[in-house]
C-alpha cells in the first residue's frame, strides 16, 4: 500500500528552488506544533502519519501548513484533547466575528 | 533492550513486506540486497510511536546499497552507493 509520500523512483519533474515569504497563519501553525509538542499532546510520528492519510488526493492539492493544521487537528481529536464539537462550534463563532467585522 | 543483530559489514537483505500502516521503510528498498555500513542507536519504532504507543526500541541500522542495485537502469558510475536507515525488523541475513 504505497503511500503518497513514498516517491522513491518516481517520476517527480525538475525540482523548483524558490524563497517564500511565511503567512502569519503558517509561523501560527508552526508555533502551535511545537508547543503541543513540549505539553506531550502531539508526536513528530502521529503527525507525520495524519499527513499521509490526508484523503485522496489531499497530501498534493494542500499546502505545507495546510497538511500541518489538518494532522494536528486529526491528532487532536485522535487523543481527545479537543472534540469535534468544541472545534465546530469555535470555527462557527470566528466566522461570525469575521461576517460581523 | 534486545543486542544488536547484525554487526558493520554484515550482508543482509530488506524484507519484501507491504503492511497497512505508519512503514518508514521505503518502497524503493524493500527487497533490496545491502550491507551494513553501522548501527546508528536504538530509536522507537515509528510504527507504533505514530499511534500514541511506546512501543519497543529498536536497533537502527545506515545499511549501504550500490546504486545499479537499487536502480536497474541507473547510468551512473558502478562504485555510487546509497545509504539507507532502516530497523532491525526490516532486515533479515543475506
């Protein structure tokens, strides 16, 4: 069963050496990471596996930190320090802040 | 904490093995012929440390494989090797 991250021997196109600037969001995704990381809440490797179960299609149409946030949240539910209902209902009150502001 | 199993030089071979689940080792390598260049240290295993488990701790082994092995159309110079990390359950004698 191989996954969408074992491309060893595939074919994968030129490699493209660019720079880019980070988006608030993303440094907020990383710093997110390392501090579920030193309470405990979170492992490099239920990361990484989150990542690569992504749904069909995911690993390659999402960005970098958009495969972060996805796998945390994964991971997150996975342990029960968050449940889907409190996340849920904080998405909605942001989007409501956001309609109203 | 099990004693290494294999020792710098020995011949050994990568499993041929697809299981569902967290697999570090990849594809490219699995069932490929190597030898082993050092034991890196003992790690968690990756399989179980990615659902929450502990796990054992395993050997770590950089095992070495020449290219054209690895590749079979690889046009580069006979003597190109690739190192690999890989765990000892991954590894058998060859």
């Amino acid at each position: 069963m191989r996954r969408p991250h074992d491309l060893g021997g595939l074919p994968g196109g030129p490699v493209v050496p660019s720079e880019h600037d980070f988006a608030l969001w993303e440094k907020r995704v990383d710093a997110l990471l390392v501090l579920l990381g030193e309470k405990g809440l979170v492992r490099v490797d239920e990361l990484r596996r989150n990542i690569e179960g992504l749904g069909e299609g995911a690993y390659e149409r999402y960005g970098y930190y958009e495969r972060w946030i996805e796998a945390v949240t994964a991971t997150l539910l996975e342990r029960g320090v968050l449940t889907a209902d409190e996340i849920g209902r904080k998405l909605a009150e942001l989007a409501a802040g956001q309609a109203t502001a | 904490m099990s004693a290494a199993r294999f020792r710098p030089g020995d011949p050994v071979r990568v499993r041929r093995s697809d299981p569902p689940g967290h697999i570090r080792t990849p594809s490219y390598i699995r069932g490929k012929p190597g030898v082993i260049e050092r034991l890196c240290g003992r790690f968690g295993n990756p399989e179980e440390l990615a659902y929450n488990r502990t796990g054992s701790v395993l050997p770590l082994y950089r095992v070495r494989f020449a290219q054209r092995t690895v590749w079979p159309d690889y046009r580069g110079g006979d003597g190109d090797s690739i190192d690999v990390e890989i765990f000892e359950h991954w590894l058998e004698p060859a």
